[in-house]
C-alpha cells in the first residue's frame, strides 16, 4: 500500500459513512493567517443546527509513530484554512508526547 492508496482508503470510508456530509477528497483551502494554498486530504464539510462546519481529516502512511511536531503541524493547519476539527489518521500510531500534544 502507498500512502496515497491510504489516504484513498480512508477517503472511502468516510464517504459510506457520513452519507449525509460532503466530503472531497485532495482539495485545496487558501490559509487565512498563512495566505498561500494549503493542500488538504479529505475536507467534510456538513451543517450542524443550521452552520456549515468544516472539518479537515490528514492521512499519514508512515513506517514509525507520529510525533509531537507532526501534531503540532496539522494543528497550526487546522487552524489556518478556519476549520472547526481536524483529524489525524495513522497507519502506526502516536509517540506519548504526541497524544499530550493533541490532548
């Protein structure tokens, strides 16, 4: 499996699941702070009591546990394209102070 089959998989996975939501797969979201366009995974975008809700999912295929700094990228994204949530997929888990960080 590469890693693009991986995010691919996960991609499918979401859209059987949350039938109802709008889920994209590779799109691309101009960063408010950083103001250049930021590569996303797989956007969910639904309405939740009449708000559109933006979530963003990362897929990482890696050979050893996310750390710290990983997570503490995907927050600073999260942040940058204004999404409500973002979630972080692995293939081989989280280094402790990466949950710490996430936490």
């Amino acid at each position: 499996m590469t890693w693009k089959d991986y995010e691919k998989k996960i991609f499918t996975f979401l859209k059987e699941t949350y039938k109802d939501a709008e889920i994209s797969y590779d799109q691309i979201i101009k960063g408010r702070y950083s103001k250049v366009n930021r590569q996303i995974d797989i956007l969910i975008e639904s309405y939740i009591a009449s708000k559109k809700i933006k979530l963003i999912v990362d897929g990482k295929y890696f050979n050893k546990r996310i750390s710290v700094k990983t997570v503490e990228s995907f927050i600073s994204m999260v942040e940058d394209v204004n999404a409500q949530q973002g979630i972080l997929i692995t293939s081989k888990g989280f280094s402790k102070a990466a949950i710490n960080r996430a936490n």
